[in-house]
C-alpha cells in the first residue's frame, strides 16, 4: 500500500484554494487505495521560527540517515509555503536519504534563492497549474515539475438576477485586489448591476476595512455586499443568484473558484498574465489564447501598471452589461465548458501515478 505523509501549514485558517485542494487531494488518493497522514505544521509559514524549523525538520526526519526499513516508509509531501519557508530542512532530509517531495501551489513572490533550495534539494516538485510550473521552470532553471491540475465538483445550473448580479469568491487581500473591482464597479453606476464581495475579512484587516471604505467612499454601499467567509448552502445561494463572477488577482497560480464558476454555469472575467487564464480554458474545446472562445474575458494590464487602472476593468463589465448579445455568447460558452471540466479524482490520480514513478 502507498503510504503518503501531507505536511500543511497551520497557519492558514481562511478558506483558501490551497486548503481546498489538499483536502480533496487527500480524499482522492484515500479512494485510491493510498494511506494519507495529515500532518499541520505549526508556525507562521513561511515565516516560520527557529523552533518551528527545527520541528519541521524532526517531521522530515531531517537529523538522521535513512536505514534499509524506513527506506520502505512514507512518501512526505511537504506543502510548498512550508518548504521554502525551510530549505535547510529540506536540504538536511535529502542528505538523510528521505523522499520528500513538495506540493506548490504558488510560486514565492519573495524568497526567491529560499524557494529554489527547497525545490532542489526535493525528491520531486508537483505544481497544481501550468503556469506555476513554468515559472518555476524559468526563475531557478529547474526541470521535470509535474502538474496536477485541481479538479471541480459538479453544481447545479446559476439562474442569475435581475438586474444582473457580480460575484467575488476571494478573501479580502491586496492579491486578491477587491479594490480594483470596487473603482470598476464605481464607474458603473449609471448601469443597474448588484456585486457581492465573498471571502475572509479577517486574514489582512486593514485591507478588508480599505475596501470597505472604498465602497462607502463611491456610495455603493447599498449595491455592494460583503459577505464574509461562506461555504455549504449559503455560498450555493451566492452562486445561484450570480451573473458573472470576477477574479482579478495581481498574482494567481490557477484560481479554483474559476472552474467552480463555471460549473455553475457562470461566465468569468480574469486578470491576463495570471493562472487564472488557464483555469477559464480549461473547459473549453479550442483552448485558444487570444481569447476567442473563452467562457468570459481576460483583462490584461500592463506590467507596469501598478495599480491596473480600473476604466479597463470597467469598459469590460460594461460591454457585458450594456450587450444583450456578449452576454448570451459568455453565457453559452460557459456552459459548454461545464461539461467538459475534470473532476478530483484526476490530481490524485496524477499526483500517486508520479510518486510511484519516482520510487
């Protein structure tokens, strides 16, 4: 039997999409036949203390030559905040003759010479996106990652709202750039539209009381909701009564709630440049970059402006809103691409045929 050690940080509370995904990767595997440990390892990864370094190395087995029987034991999968948040550790179980391999769900934006030791001294790397992987690829020089997309769960068809209704599924953080979706909409407000901001407002408070202030600042307030963080039914009802669904992160590796999106049945409008952009063609038939057959639109900003400016945000939710006719093109696409996204069962797939492969 495979037998497979997950080390988590246990750090990260709110309802991420890496959370999510080593949860559903740990029951696929698990339904494949593979004995999973959870292992949460405490610290402020990847910021992590000495001591918490120091317990992550025990976890590795980092201290200690491998003998002929562990050799047998288990694969550790370490998730990549932890990992290079230690490359030391990392670096000491490889000598100890350890397979540790690391999950990456987001190339360090920091860190760099950190993150590049710990994916080296790693018995193999796993990226949940392509455009993780080539990144890592072209920023260390490394090769051979392997990529294990995430998959999504069938959902039932969104109905929509009248006037239509814009979604947000993120928590409030710079990244995840809330407020770039609050000055777009701003400039809107001559268009009838309600939004709905769904996500953590505790994971960075100042942040989440800035994009508060800009909706009451813009007089939105009555047409922008927060919600806070939801899950189980109450997100189904978000999703039901949703039009489109926004994900403009200044930095996304996939964007799960992409495809999630689109199992609904709700077109997407994605920042260019980012992983989001292959998670919104990921279902659809030609996969053609320029954007043609996207279930949505990618706006692309340029690289040097920081912040995007938000009339171009604006102009494409306002094509959208003012054009009966994009709006049943992105709604038509999105639900060709609802029958062809893949489920979980194909990253667990993935990830235990490459473990097996290795060792």
């Amino acid at each position: 039997m495979d037998r497979i050690r997950l080390l988590v940080p246990g750090n990260i509370h709110h309802h991420s999409g890496g959370n999510i995904y080593n949860a559903r990767l740990v029951e696929g595997l698990k339904t494949l036949g593979a004995a999973v440990d959870v292992l949460p390892v405490d610290g402020s990864w990847p910021y992590a203390s000495a001591h918490a370094r120091r317990r992550l190395g025990n976890l590795l087995g980092a201290w200690e030559q491998v003998t002929e029987a562990e050799s047998e034991n288990a694969v550790t999968l370490v998730d990549g905040l932890v990992a290079m948040g230690a490359p030391d550790e990392m670096e000491f179980a490889a000598k100890a003759g350890r397979k540790t391999w690391v999950l990456v769900h987001m190339p360090a934006p920091a860190r760099l010479e950190l993150e590049a030791r710990s994916l080296r001294a790693a018995s193999g790397v796993v990226c949940t996106s392509t455009w993780a992987s080539k990144v890592l690829e072209e920023r260390h020089g490394l090769h051979g990652l392997e990529v294990a997309l995430p998959g999504t769960d069938p959902a039932p068809l969104a109905h929509g709202s009248t006037p239509p209704h814009l979604l947000t599924v993120a928590a409030l953080l710079p990244n995840k750039d809330q407020l770039l979706t609050v000055s777009a909409l701003a400039m809107l407000q001559d268009l009838d539209w309600t939004a709905s901001l769904v996500g953590s407002d505790q994971a960075d408070g100042d942040y989440a009381q800035r994009v508060r202030a800009a909706v009451s600042t813009h007089g939105l307030d009555g047409r922008i909701l927060f919600t806070g963080e939801l899950t189980g039914e109450a997100l189904e009802n978000e999703w039901r009564r949703a039009d489109l669904s926004l994900l403009v992160s200044r930095a996304e590796a996939f964007g799960m709630v992409v495809t999630e999106s689109l199992a609904h049945g709700i077109p997407v409008v994605v920042r260019g440049g980012t992983g989001a952009v292959e998670a919104l063609r990921l279902g659809t038939a030609g996969k053609d970059d320029d954007g043609g057959t996207l279930p949505g639109a990618k706006v692309a900003f340029p690289s040097d402006d920081d912040p995007a400016n938000p009339a171009m945000l604006a102009q494409t939710l306002r094509r959208w809103l003012e054009d009966a006719g994009t709006r049943d093109d992105w709604r038509a696409r999105a639900l060709d691409a609802r029958s062809r996204l893949p489920g979980w069962e194909q990253p667990a797939a993935r990830v235990l045929a490459v473990i097996r492969q290795v060792h």
